[in-house]
C-alpha cells in the first residue's frame, strides 16, 4: 500500500474512531436520561400507593379498595400495556397478585415476592410482554404490607433512540468518507516535496561515476534529507574513486612481476642450452617473483576487503601476536637483536588483521636494519611503537609512509610492493585506532600504532563488553 493511501486510511480510521466514541457516548447519554425520567414518573406514579390510609386497605379480588373499587377515585382504571396512564399491580406476601382494573399480571419473580414480604424497599426491572417494551418499578407498601408494581411503556425512548442509532450511523459514515477525502488531499500536499525529492535522486543517481549533488531547499526535514544524502554521495563517490585508484595501482605493481616472470618463463622453456649454473639461478629466479606476486596479490585483497566494525570481533592479546611476529622474524633474520618491553594487552579486533598488521611493521622494521642492528618494540597503554636503526624517513616521505604503493625512493630497488603499511593503517582505523611516522632523534625510524582509541578502555574485568579497537593494559598474572 502507498505512502498516500495511508495517510487517507489513517485520517478516516482517527475520524472514524473519534465519531463512533462520541456517537457511543452520546447514545449512552440520551438514554440514560430519557429512562431516568421515565423512572422518576414510575416513582411519582406509586408514591400516591404508599400513604398511610385510616380506613385501611388490602388489594385483592373482593377486598377493600383504598379509596373505592377498581374503578373508583384512589385506583385508575386498568390501562392496556403501554398505555400512557400506566399499569398497576399488587404483590401480597403470600404470593397472590391484584391487578388494578384487571387485565393481564406482570410476571412475579422471586425478589418480588421478597419486596412483598419485607414491606420495603424497591428495583427497577425491565421486560416485555404481549410485545410491549416495559419498565417496571416494584416498591414495598409499609402500611398495607404488599409491593405495588407500576409499569410504563418503553416506546417512546425506544423511538428516540432508534432514531439517534441512524442519525448518528450517518454522521459517522458521512465523517469517514470525508476524513478520507480530505486525508487523501493532505497526503497529496504533505507527499509533493517528497516527489520532486525522490524525482531529483533519481536523476542524481542516473550517473553514479559523476554524481551531481541535491539543492538542500524546502522544508526544514527535506534539507536536512537533501544534506544526508549528499554525505552518502560523497562517502560512495570517495569509495568509488578509492577503488578505482586501488585497482590503477594494483594493475601498476602486478604488470613489473608478471612481465619478468614472463620472460623468465620463456627462457626457462629453453633452458637445455643453459649452463647447470644458470638453470637453477634462472629457477630460483622464478620461484622468487612467483612469491613475490603471490604476495601482491594477497596485499591488494587485503586492502580490498576495506574494514567493517563490528565484523569479526573477538579478544585478541596484542602481546602474544607481537612475541610470535618477533619469533618468525628472528628465524629469518638471526643476526637481528630485538629488544621487547612488552605490557599484557587485550584488544578487541579482528585477530587475523592485527596479526598481520603486526607482522608488516615487525617485518619492515627488519628490512631496514643494518646487519648485526636491533629493533627496539614496546607496548604501553595500547599503544605499539617499533623502531629500527636503519636510515629512517626523508622529510619529504613522511606524509606518504601509509599510502597505497607508496615507495620511498631508496625503497625501490628492495622486493616489495608499498602495501605492508598501508595495510597497518587499514587495521587501525578499522576500530578508530590510528597509525604515526617519525624519526628517532638518534636516527631510524619510528612507527607507532594503536588499535583504538584511548576513550575505549575498560577494566580487564569488563574486556566482554565488546568495545570496538580497545587497548586494554592487563596485570600479569
């Protein structure tokens, strides 16, 4: 269903609601108070049954009548039912029942008889009989020691509320069908600016590789719409040109490897008229720009997975991961010192990511050491900071150390595709952490890294919370 049609719905079922309480109320109302004056001409009606009388009196067939017989000055005569004079009856204790004037008895039930027998007391009742609506007043005579029973016709509130019934159906049919009428046209007016909205998004979306950007007019909500929209263009735009430049880059790095291996190839395919030497440096060769690629291609999926909060996450110990980079490192590098200072930290992340991370800055801390040099890591507060005595960073390299392929130019010459520390910087930033590039005063090169931001740390206690990127500094066992 529409938009459009809802609010039309909306409006009718509110009017219809809103119309059928008051219809109910007024209903209720009316007659509530044609009854009661119905009732309180019952009770004037019997009063004149309830005096004190000196010469006495008992209602029964041949008895003495208050006032003369059946037709006499004190009794009316006996109306039909529904006559407009009222219907009269004597209830005696013992059961037995006086009609005034004859006729035909009103029904005598138990809490009648009751009436009779205390002399006092009285109820309403209502019923019908020889298909006359009646309401029936039963009150207890002190003095004569019966209950008299007055009875008037109901046809006449009857007929008023019948009437009422079908006016007030009318008003509220006609109450909806108008609430949907004009419920139907407010929607159409609220819904317009919404229109040209959605007219003017479609057209901006038409041509997602360059995207115009939508007038932030009308209503106070439409702007504010217009302006959120407006960052998503720009958050995909960026999104669509990083991937883009990713795929510029990649389609760069991978055409050098691909190439010599290539040539390589071809030669290896002649091989039989190379010396035994030249074969196995020409295979050596291949298996190196095979493991080259190998780890361009995983560099650029990694970075092509982008980072997703929330993704993945569980309890990772930063120190573990950074021991077990150091250990692997160590092995292919043994005449490297590391000198650790390393504080139990918990973050939550994705495990695999920051082991990776970890590995690159580990691993490029090694690349440039010198021979026989140390790489000093240290691990306080979240944050991890690796520093190397190699050459460091030339000024002008600094702003560009965590860009995709970014290559210094004393790094060219090295085997590497410029990934590793864009790829630190992606898993920091995942979970608001961040990455730094400095030189040691002393020289070298200093990377420093958090995963998270300071404002994230809990107690070890609460590590489960699931804080994105913490650094949670633990006591050792």
């Amino acid at each position: 269903m529409s938009l459009r049609r809802r609010i039309a719905g909306a409006a009718a079922l509110a009017v219809a609601a809103v119309a059928g309480v008051m219809g109910v109320t007024g209903y209720l109302t009316t007659r509530s108070h044609l009854v009661g004056e119905l009732k309180q001409e019952l009770q004037e009606r019997a009063n004149p049954y309830l005096q004190p009388h000196p010469h006495g009196f008992h209602g029964g067939p041949g008895g003495p009548q208050r006032g003369g017989g059946g037709g006499g000055p004190g009794v009316p005569p006996a109306p039909q039912f529904g006559g407009a004079s009222g219907y009269y009856q004597f209830v005696h204790p013992d059961g037995t029942v006086f009609v005034a004037g004859g006729g035909t008895a009103l029904p005598v039930n138990a809490r009648d008889l009751q009436i009779a027998r205390r002399a006092s007391g009285s109820f309403f009742t209502t019923t019908t009989i020889n298909q006359v609506h009646l309401e029936v007043l039963t009150v207890g005579d002190p003095y004569d020691h019966y209950a008299v029973q007055v009875a008037l016709p109901l046809t006449g509130v009857d007929s008023v509320l019948h009437g009422l019934l079908l006016t007030y159906g009318l008003l509220i049919a006609g109450g909806v069908v108008l609430a949907g009428l004009l419920g139907f046209a407010i929607s159409r007016s609220a819904l317009r600016p919404i229109e040209r909205f959605v007219q003017r998004t479609e057209r901006v979306t038409s041509s997602l590789d360059h995207p115009t950007r939508l007038e932030e007019a009308d209503a106070v909500e439409l702007r504010r719409l217009a302006a959120s929209f407006n960052q998503t263009l720009d958050a995909l735009e960026r999104s669509i040109e990083s991937q883009r430049q990713l795929v510029a880059d990649a389609s760069h790095e991978l055409r050098t490897p691909i190439a010599a291996l290539r040539s390589n190839i071809q030669i290896f395919l002649e091989a039989d008229r190379l010396p035994r030497e030249d074969r196995a440096g020409l295979r050596d060769s291949i298996l190196a720009e095979l493991d080259e690629l190998t780890q361009v291609v995983a560099d650029v999926l990694e970075l092509a997975r982008g980072y997703a909060p929330g993704s993945g996450l569980e309890q990772v110990e930063l120190d573990t991961l950074v021991r077990e980079a150091v250990e692997r490192t160590q092995r292919r590098a043994p005449d490297l010192e590391f000198d650790l200072d390393l504080e139990p930290t918990i973050v939550v992340n994705n495990a695999d990511r920051v082991g990776r991370a970890v590995t690159n800055l580990v691993d490029n801390a090694r690349k440039w050491s010198p021979p026989d040099g140390s790489v000093e890591i240290s691990l306080r507060d979240g944050t991890l900071v690796v520093r190397d005595h190699g050459p460091g960073f030339s000024e002008r390299d600094l702003p560009h150390v965590f860009d995709r392929f970014y290559r210094a130019e004393n790094a060219r010459r090295l085997p590497g595709s410029g990934l590793g520390l864009a790829i630190v910087k992606q898993a920091a930033q995942a979970y608001g952490g961040h990455v730094e590039a400095a030189n040691a005063p002393d020289g070298g090169a200093v990377l420093s890294v958090r995963f998270g931001s300071s404002s994230d740390r809990v107690e070890p206690a609460t590590a489960s919370a699931g804080h994105g990127g913490l650094g949670l500094p633990l006591d050792p066992p």
